[in-house]
C-alpha cells in the first residue's frame, strides 16, 4: 500500500501506519462505535491509499454518512460532530492502551486528512556519576583468629533478636490486616449497597438483570426533539427513512417558504434538542449502571441502524421525535399517536372488553405506554417509553424502578418471571396532590419468552 504524500515526506511505512489505525479502531474507545470505525477507516483509506492531502466536509459527507451532492453544510454539520467525536476518542486511546504506542496518528483541525508521525523521545535524565567509594579504612589490628569467636558470638545473639522481632512483626501484622479487612469488607459493602441499591430489591433486579447482563450492552436512545418540532410547525410527518437519511433537510429547504421561515427551520435542523423529563428519565436508568460498563446513552440523531441488532434498546419518547420507534411500531397494541391540534392520544389497536379504543389525555390525566419485548431476531430486549407529557415520562420511570410497582404488576400477571409485556398507565395529576398511576390495560406475550 503506498504511502500519501505526507508520509512519504516523514519517512513513514504506510503499512505500519494501516497497522495502527487497525489497532485503534479495535480498541475499547472505539470498537462498540461502528459508524465512527467507518469513519475513521475511510479517511485512513483516503490519506494512506489514495494518497489524498485535502479532504473537504462535504466529500466526506456524502462519501461516509450518504448526504446528497452538494447538501448544505451549514445546516447538516454530521461530519463535524463526528470527527470532532473521533478525535477525541483517538487521544483517549494513546492516552490509554496507545500509550506505549512509538508511532501516533492526529486528525488536524484545519483538515480531514489523518497525519502520522513518530513520537519524539524524550533524552534520559543524565545522571552525575556515582562517587567514588571511599577508601576503606584500616583493619583492627587484632589478630583474625582473635576476632572470629566474637564475631561468631555476636551473629547468634543477632539472629534470636531479629528472630523474636520477625516473630513480633509478624503477629502485628497479621492482627493489623485482619482488622484492615473486615473494616475494608464492611466498606466496600456498604458502598456495593451505596451504588447498587437496586440489585438489593428483588422485583426490580429480576426485571432490569435483562438489561443489565454482561452482553449485550443497553443502548439508551433519547428522542430528538428537533426533528418533532419540525415536522409539527409544517404539519407534515416524515419517515423514519427520510430521519435516516437525512432528506427531509433538503425538502424543507425546497419547500416555497419566506427566507425568515427558511432561516428558522434551518437552525432548527441543526439543533439537537431534547426534553429534560425525558432526560432525567435516562440518568435515573444509568444510575443502574455506575460505572458505565453496561449502559450507553444516544440521541436518536447519532444512533445507528445496526446497534438495534447488536444491543438491547431502551427508547425514549414517541414515534415524533424518535423514529426509532418505527422499527417496532407494527408489533405494539398500545401506541402513542400526535393529533393535529398538537395533543397526544393512545390507540388500543385490539380493545379487550371494558377497554376503550383511544385513550386522550386531559388537563388532569395522561398516560404512559411501556412495552417490553424481544429485538427482532431476539437476540435481545427492547423497551419503549411513550408518555404524553413531562408527569407521564415521570410515572414511567416510577413504575419500571420501583420495587412495588413491579412486584404488584408481576402479582397481576400470576406469573413465576415477568413475560414480555405491554402496559399502559394512566397518570392523575392534579395541582396540590402527589402524582398517582394506575394500571388502565396491559398485553402479555409468554410465548415470546
């Protein structure tokens, strides 16, 4: 593989630099982020094959993340956030696992091109020259056979005192590190009681361990409220396609609209908004996972097609702002749906008796609909957590992590281990009053476990 332009002048083997991108890309930073891997092979591919040295945002663009030729990029700034993502997660890695790495690779801010070099060492620290010895002073004048029975005597009465003192230090420190360790082992349960509270609740560790096992990880996706707001101010819904690939940009843009309007429609597409009931949900979810080792948070605009096979999915919001909701709409019975007076309803696609067909929500009452079920190919678990408004995200996330609530609801199903299941809340609110939820219907799938 010949190297660029760039390296050839540094004197850098292409191969070694491919090597390195490799390890990169496979290490912890970036090895679960699939399109930020496609992003950096491709630019990888583009310095050291192609021999690029300039590398414009719209090229890559369209190139890696499919925006039509000559898209706006002041209005779709994908590439700039991912590469910006990319070369944080590069530091991270030499300041992690590449720190030992002699070769390093940079993405420049004023370029698209990786540049690599080696690098620079710095000089040991010189060190004065040990002092010579000092010359050994005469020996005592006794005779050597003289001086062999003391000596001999003081070595056996040195070896019973540091005998009795190893003895001694020995049961001081086994009485100090048992002491040590029943205080540490009472700490470090306290603090596993401190982080992971949840596991010690019995209803809501059997529900979240699903989530929380080892593989696969839990991908936690908030809703983009962005998207939501556009289509609800030109009073047009958009696919989950159009999300995904962005076209829904570029017929807003076509659209015959004033230049005011234009302006506005195009800062709110840059904008990544997001609601904060949504968002308190999310980090009462990770909260579950302290350490960031099993749980994952995304926005819907940056998370990615093949993660929905890959990892469990929490998704947050309606099919309005979270088109990721699409992709398991069809296998719901409870689904929230936008009105076009901007309110919000919950169709009961098959009423069982003593249900209604649409629940609409009121001044004092909303609803929430969470739905638990297999991915697809059911390699994994998906939830989805529709509320109306900011009082029904809230009693969706009461009801999923408190140990009551759940413990009741498995009560209600009579059933040994929560089954997939659908379950749709209805939240009283009124001023003065606590919030109160209640179960209005529920769905149960066991033979989907």
């Amino acid at each position: 593989m010949a190297g660029s332009a760039i390296q050839m002048r540094e004197g850098l083997d292409s191969e070694e630099c491919w090597a390195l991108l490799e390890r990169i890309a496979a290490s912890p930073q970036l090895r679960r982020a699939t399109r930020l891997q496609e992003l950096l092979y491709y630019l990888g591919r583009r310095s050291l094959k192609d021999r690029c040295e300039t590398l414009h945002e719209q090229t890559v663009g369209v190139e890696v993340f499919g925006r039509p030729d000559g898209y706006d990029t002041s209005a779709d700034n994908i590439v700039r956030t991912s590469v910006s993502e990319l070369r944080k997660r590069i530091d991270a890695y030499f300041s992690a696992a590449g720190a030992g790495e002699t070769l390093v690779m940079e993405i420049p801010r004023w370029n698209y091109v990786p540049v690599f070099r080696y690098r620079q060492v710095q000089p040991a620290a010189e060190f004065p020259a040990a002092a010579e010895a000092p010359a050994m002073e005469a020996a005592d004048a006794q005779h050597p056979a003289a001086q062999s029975d003391s000596i001999a005597s003081r070595r056996s009465s040195f070896a019973w005192i540091a005998a009795w003192i190893l003895v001694l230090l020995f049961g001081s420190g086994c009485l100090y590190f048992s002491i040590r360790y029943r205080s540490m082992s009472s700490r470090y349960e306290s603090l596993h009681r401190s982080l992971y509270a949840w596991q010690y609740q019995p209803s809501v560790a059997e529900f979240w361990t699903a989530f929380l096992s080892a593989k696969p990880d839990t991908d936690i996706v908030l809703a983009d409220a962005s998207f939501g707001l556009l289509q609800d101010i030109n009073k047009k819904s958009f696919s989950f396609d159009d999300y995904l690939s962005h076209s829904y940009v570029s017929e807003l843009q076509a659209r015959h609209l004033s230049p005011d309007l234009h302006a506005v429609l195009g800062r709110i597409a840059v904008w990544n908004l997001g609601s904060p009931d949504e968002f308190m949900l999310a980090r009462r979810i990770l909260a579950l996972d302290p350490l960031g080792q099993s749980i994952h948070l995304y926005s819907a605009r940056n998370y990615m097609p093949a993660l929905t096979k890959r990892d469990n999915v929490i998704l947050i919001g309606g099919d309005i702002s979270n088109p990721w909701d699409d992709l398991f709409q069809d296998r719901m019975n409870f689904t929230a749906k936008f009105m076009p007076d901007g309110s919000i309803m919950v169709a009961n696609r098959a009423p069982a008796r003593g249900e209604q067909a649409i629940y609409s929500q009121t001044d004092s009452v909303q609803y929430c609909v969470v739905s638990y079920l297999p991915n697809p190919d059911r390699s994994g678990v998906v939830m989805l957590i529709e509320g109306t408004d900011a009082e029904a995200t809230e009693a969706a996330g009461d009801f999923l992590l408190s140990d009551d609530q759940l413990s009741s609801f498995k009560k209600l199903l009579h059933a040994q281990k929560f089954p997939y299941f659908e379950v749709l809340l209805k939240v009283s609110s009124v001023p003065g009053t606590p919030l109160t939820a209640s179960i209005e219907a529920y769905r149960t799938y066991p033979a989907l476990n």
